[in-house]
C-alpha cells in the first residue's frame, strides 16, 4: 500500500466520535499523537499551537466547571463566529444535525431532546480525555488557521492509533473561563476543544457518516 493509500485510509476513517468507552489512553500515546500534530505547517514556522491535555480527575473537574460556566455566563469566543452559513454551507450544516438527531432516535421538532443532545458537548460527550487548543492572540487569524492544521494533523494522528475525536468550538465559546481553570494568560486565544478517547463502537450516535463534499464542487482547475 502506497503513502497515499494510507493517508487516505485514515482520513476516510476519522469521524466526530460523540460517545466513548472509560479506557483512558495511556500517556505515552498522547505524547505520540501530539508530537505527530507538531509536525503540522505553520507561517514562517511559527507554530503558535499549544495544547492543555486532561487525563482522569483533570478530566472530570474540567467537565464540571464547564458546565457551571454554561449554566451561568453567556457565550464569548475569542474568535469572531461566522455571521451565517449561506447556501450550501447552511444546508450541509443541517444534514449534519439531523443526521445525528436521526442517530439518536430524537424528532427534528423534539426542542427539548435536542437541546439535552447539545448539552452533550459540554459533557465532553463522556470522553476520558480533553485537548484544549490554544494560539497567540497576536498572531490573530493567522495564528488560528495555523493552528487548525494542528487540529486536523492531531486528528489524524488519532485516528491511525485507534483514539476517537471530536473538535468542539463549542467549548472555545467559555475562553475566561478556560484561562482560568488551566492558567493560562489572556494572551493565549482559546480556539478550540478535542474531545477524544477509545470509541464506543455500539452507541448510537457514532454510527452515521457526513457526505463529503463532490471534487467538481472544490476544485477549480486552470491551465
């Protein structure tokens, strides 16, 4: 099998995992699958990507102020949000939810069971461990599209070593809190969470599959 077949293999395979098994995955493993991520491109090699790791009581505490947090603030990420999903990208957006609300056996018009299933993120959908995912602010956007090839290279990593993942912006929404709870200094932008574990292959919620979208609908060859 070439390198290419290899790649494509595991990215074929990675998916968000949105339920896990208690199995923690052992720290020499993390090690592992966050020095693969450090390999990831960066502008002039700047390589602004930290990452917080939990494993065990880290865990658990984090999830528990996480929800304290969302119980009591409003929502404030350190990156703007999109102002809308036209088009296509809205209707993508959509299958996506009803995908899963389909998945988990909830009606589109069942309020309350959907925002219970979105309540999920901030339980960190169960998962043993997770990786919170943080540039310098004064690298500003920048900074973040570098460090979302850190994103992507750490789920990959992942997923070729068996690890389930699900990158939350979700959480990112929280940033004062997360300083807080971790120490980190308001230079550091929060912009984003990796849930990630060893899946639970019988839940519900990780048995459907996003269509990608067709090549002629990315690909704008010239010459």
């Amino acid at each position: 099998m070439s390198q290419a077949d290899t790649l494509r293999d595991i990215l074929t395979a990675r998916y968000s995992c949105r339920a896990y098994t208690p199995d923690p995955v052992p720290a020499e493993v993390i090690a592992e699958v966050v020095r693969d991520a450090g390999r990831a491109p960066s502008w002039c090699n700047a390589q602004p990507w930290q990452v917080v790791v939990t494993q065990g009581d880290e865990t658990d505490a984090f999830r528990t102020a996480l929800l304290a947090e969302v119980e009591r603030a409003k929502p404030g990420a350190d990156m703007p949000w999109p102002e809308g999903y036209p088009g296509v990208y809205g209707e993508r957006r959509r299958t996506c939810g009803y995908q899963l609300y389909e998945a988990v056996g909830i009606a589109r018009d069942d309020r309350a069971a959907r925002a219970e299933q979105s309540m999920q993120n901030y339980r960190l959908f169960g998962a043993p461990h997770v990786a919170i995912v943080h540039a310098e602010a004064a690298l500003g956007p920048y900074g973040a599209m570098d460090a979302g090839g850190f994103v992507t290279a750490f789920l990959l990593a992942a997923t070729a070593r068996g690890i389930g993942t699900i990158a939350q912006a979700s959480v990112a929404a929280y940033p004062d809190m997360i300083r807080a709870h971790f120490d980190l200094p308001d230079t550091r932008n929060i912009l984003c969470a990796i849930s990630f574990g060893y899946p639970d292959p019988d839940h519900p919620a990780n048995q459907f599959r996003t269509e990608r979208a067709a090549l002629d609908d990315i690909l704008d060859l010239r010459g």
